[in-house]
C-alpha cells in the first residue's frame, strides 16, 4: 500500500495522521460539490440548448480545478506549519543536548507551553528529550564534583604524584609535582620532558608494557635545587573497572631524603662507638691474659682473670659484629669474582674443626653447583655463620649438611641440622639484629643475635633472598638463593 507505516513509527499516531487527512478530504470534497451544484443550477435556469448545458458544465468544473488545489495548498500549509513548528523546536532543543547546553529548559516548564500547541505525542518527545536533558545535567555535575574532589585529594597529598597514558603524554599531576619537577605553568607534555633518569622512565615503561606495580630508589633533582635527593619511586599501571588493559601509569614519588640521612647518623654513630670501642676492648683482653698469667698460683683471682678474658672476648666479636652490618649498611661496593664453591666450603670447614668434632657426628658436603660470582669474604661469611649456629644448637651427635645447587639460573646454599628447630612464629624475625629465641641460653652459648642478621644483609647485598624451613622436631635449614 502506498501508505505503508514503518515498524518503528507509533502505530497510534499514524493512525491519527490517516484520519486526519481522510477527515480534511471530506469537507474539501463537500464544499466543492456545492459549489458546483449551485452554479449548474443557476445555468440551467437560463439554458436554452444542450450546448449552453455543456459550457455550463464545463466552467463548473474550472472553477473547481482552481478552487480545490487553492483549499488543498491552504489547508496542508497549516498543517505543514503545526507540524514543522514542534519539530524545529524539538531540533533546537536536541541541538542543544549535543553542545552539552542545558540552558534550553528543563521538562517541568517546557511541557505546559507544549501542552497548549499539540495534545499529543509531540509533547511525549519534548518531555523525554527535557529529561534526558537534565539527566545529563545532573551527571555532569556529579562528574565534576567527583573529580574536583579527586584533585583537591592529590593536591593535598606531600608526595609528587603524575599519571601518564600509554604513549608518555602526561594525564594529571599534582601541585607537588610541579613544586618538584615541573616548570611552572607547563600544563601538558610528556613525562620525559621532566625527567632525564633512564632509572623513572624505564620504570614507568616497564609497568605499562607489564601492567605490573613497580618501586625503585633513584636519586634525582628537585627543581631549583643543585644536590640530588633520594626518592623512593612506586608506579602502578591505571585500568578501567573490569578491563585487563591498562591505559596508563600512575607514578608517586617519595622524597626519602631525610629518612636517608638520618639512616646514615645511625650507621655512622654505630660505626664510630664500634670503632672507638675496639681499641680498649683488645688492650683489657691483653692485660687480662698478661694477668692470668701472673696469677697462676691463685686460683680464685685467676678464675676473675679468666672472666674478663672471656667477657672481653665476647664483646670483641660483638663490636667486630657491629663494625661488620656498618660496613655491609653503608653501601661499600662487594668485589665479585668467580668463587670455587668445594674450595670455599673446606676452609669454612677447617676454621670449624674443632668445635664441631666435640658435637657433630655427620657434616656433609653436597655440590651440584661447582662455582658462582660472589663476594668471597662475604661468602665465606655466610656459610661461616650458617654452620656457626648449627654447630651450637644441635645436640651432641649432630647432623649438618650442605647442598649447593643450581635453582632457576641461580646458586641455592642450604644449611640443614637436626637441631631444635625454629617454632614458625619466630621466622619472620629471626633474621633482625639482635633477635634470639631463648636469650638466656644463647648469651650462654656466646650469642650476641647478630650473625643471621649479617647473613641476610650480605645475601641481599648480593640481590638474593634468604628463608628458613623446618619447625620444631624437624630440625632447621637456611635456605639462600642467590640469582646469577
Ligand atoms: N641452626 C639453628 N637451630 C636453632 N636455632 C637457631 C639456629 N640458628 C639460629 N638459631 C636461633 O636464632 C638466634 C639468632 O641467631 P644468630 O646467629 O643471629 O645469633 P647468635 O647465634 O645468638 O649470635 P651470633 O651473633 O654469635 O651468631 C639464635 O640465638 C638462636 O636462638
Ligand atoms: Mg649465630
């Protein structure tokens, strides 16, 4: 049919249309009849011939012709004006919801004015585009509000915080960014216009090609300032809610300067006493085996004598203990060299000899890794200490062993007794200075609680990890992993 109604349009409304025009038709149609009537009768009251009749006929129906299309033009410019009328409103108001512009009325004072000028679905359409309207309103205010307040948050944040897309180009920073590094009043650029260190770019690159948290120290300029400061550097990759792809990085900057220095007056102050504390302690060992000897009859004084030996002893290796975590703490680079693992194991094996012949039955010697890139001396220390401590406390007909072995690329030291055993509980904290089990028992044995902790400094020194395995009943072994 040629009125054919589309499957979206409003059945309804289309109906009215056809309705309307078959309803104007009518009265159109009517009119022109009557016209035509009262002209034919009044010709034919005066025609004489069949050919007068005709005429007659004939200019009724110009009259018609011209009369017709002039109603039809008329009425469909009405309504074509009633219709095109909304309809340009409508578009100004959707014109307007695109520029995002809500100062053409909201539904509430739009629909009345409506109301009046059509009845029916036209009204519909203003109310819901008023209401989309200001549906958008109020979510753009909301909008904004959230991210004023975000700001306002970073802003007030101590640390420099900036975030980056995926291709450098800066997102946000905050004002202590821009205190830090930022020229002032640079809005926009990329994050390696601010910083030269490959240390913070590579970082920043890293995340977002691994979409993985980062955090490094890195030493860098403030602006304005000719020193480098300290920084403690963690980026975090930015995702959308329920998405896998990051789109950006998010830096936060930490100026760990102070913390630094104030770590340093510690090192230094424990350096400085450890030192100072070294030569007096080895000349009261000196007079006090220059006493045992002249007390040799005596045996109560000698007894004394003997004490302060032992006691002076004691705090010996516990300076040297200090002075050895100062030196690991205060950076000094290690010298790596090839070590020959067998080699290095015989002499720790040597300098033990004696105290774990009076106790240790079985000490065994595994090498399924031949040499490593070490420190030596450091090495040697580790090991040092690791059997140090199996030795004094596993009981008498104790079992030690050693493995060295190749794990993931990297060297695995493990050091296994059939002591004690560490209960769980103490792991965590077994590897702080200081920090003994039974401190009674152990300050008895001659332990001061410092070797596990210089153990764990030189193997992070070596950018490795130490842990500790076994519990009560099952004996402990220390497990180092030193990648390669
Ligand atoms: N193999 C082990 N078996 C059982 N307990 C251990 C073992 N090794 C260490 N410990 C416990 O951990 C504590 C800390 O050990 P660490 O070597 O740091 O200090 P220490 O041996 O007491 O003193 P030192 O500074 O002379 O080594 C020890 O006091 C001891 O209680
Ligand atoms: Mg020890």
């Amino acid at each position: 049919m040629f009125f054919k109604r589309p499957d979206y349009f409003p059945k309804q409304l289309f109906q009215r249309f056809l309705v309307q025009q078959v309803l104007f038709l009518i009265p159109v149609l009517l009119l022109a009849a009557v016209l035509v009537r009262v002209y034919l009768e009044r010709q034919l009251e005066q025609a004489t011939s069949q050919a007068e009749v005709v005429r007659a006929f004939d200019l009724g129906l110009l009259i018609m012709a011209l009369l017709l299309p002039a109603l039809i033009a008329a009425v469909s410019l009405w309504t074509g004006y009633q219709l095109v009328l909304p309809l340009g409103r409508i578009l100004v108001r959707a014109r307007a919801l695109a520029k995002r512009d809500y100062s053409q009325g909201g539904a509430a004072e739009s629909s009345g004015e409506w109301q009046e000028a059509d009845d029916g679905e036209w009204s519909d359409l203003e109310s819901a585009i008023s209401r989309i309207s200001e549906d958008m309103k109020s979510k753009e205010v909301n909008l904004s509000r959230g991210r004023e307040e975000m700001e306002a948050i970073i802003s007030a944040i101590q640390e420099a915080v900036v975030a980056i897309d995926i291709s450098g180009n800066l997102l946000f920073f905050n004002s202590q960014f821009v205190l830090s590094f930022g020229d002032v009043g640079r809005r926009q650029g990329r994050l390696s216009d601010f910083f030269r260190s490959p240390d913070v770019l590579e970082a920043f690159r890293q995340t977002l090609l691994e979409g993985r948290p980062r955090s490094l120290s890195t030493q860098l300029r403030r602006k304005g300032e000719s020193g480098y400061r300290y920084f403690s550097l963690s980026v975090a990759p930015l995702h959308l809610e329920k998405q896998n792809e990051s789109y950006g990085a998010v830096g936060v900057f930490h100026d760990v300067s102070e913390l630094k220095h104030l770590d340093q007056v510690r090192i230094d102050f424990v350096a400085n006493v450890s030192h100072e504390l070294r030569t007096p302690l080895t000349s009261i060992k000196g007079y006090s085996e220059t006493l045992k000897s002249e007390l040799a009859g005596n045996s109560t004084a000698l007894r004394f004598a003997e004490a302060i030996e032992r006691n002076a002893d004691r705090l010996i290796s516990l300076v040297q203990d200090l002075l050895n975590l100062s030196t690991l703490e205060s950076g000094n680079d290690l010298t790596k060299a090839i070590v020959d693992l067998p080699l290095l194991s015989e002499r720790v094996s040597q300098q033990l000899d004696e105290s774990r012949k009076a106790k240790v039955h079985s000490w065994n010697f595994t090498y399924r890794a031949n040499r490593m890139e070490a420190d030596e001396k450091r090495l040697e220390q580790v090991l040092f200490n690791l059997l140090e401590n199996a030795i004094k406390y596993v009981p008498n007909h104790g079992q030690v062993a050693v493995t060295w072995d190749t794990v993931n690329g990297g060297i695995e030291l493990r050091v296994r007794d059939n002591g004690p055993g560490i209960p769980p509980e103490h792991h965590a904290r077994i590897f702080e200075r200081f920090y003994r089990l039974d401190s009674a028992r152990t300050r008895e044995l001659g332990g001061t609680g410092l070797g596990l902790a210089i153990v764990k400094h030189i193997v992070q020194r070596h950018g490795g990890t130490i842990r500790l395995e076994g519990g009560p009943g099952q004996g402990s072994t220390f497990v180092c992993l030193f990648p390669q």
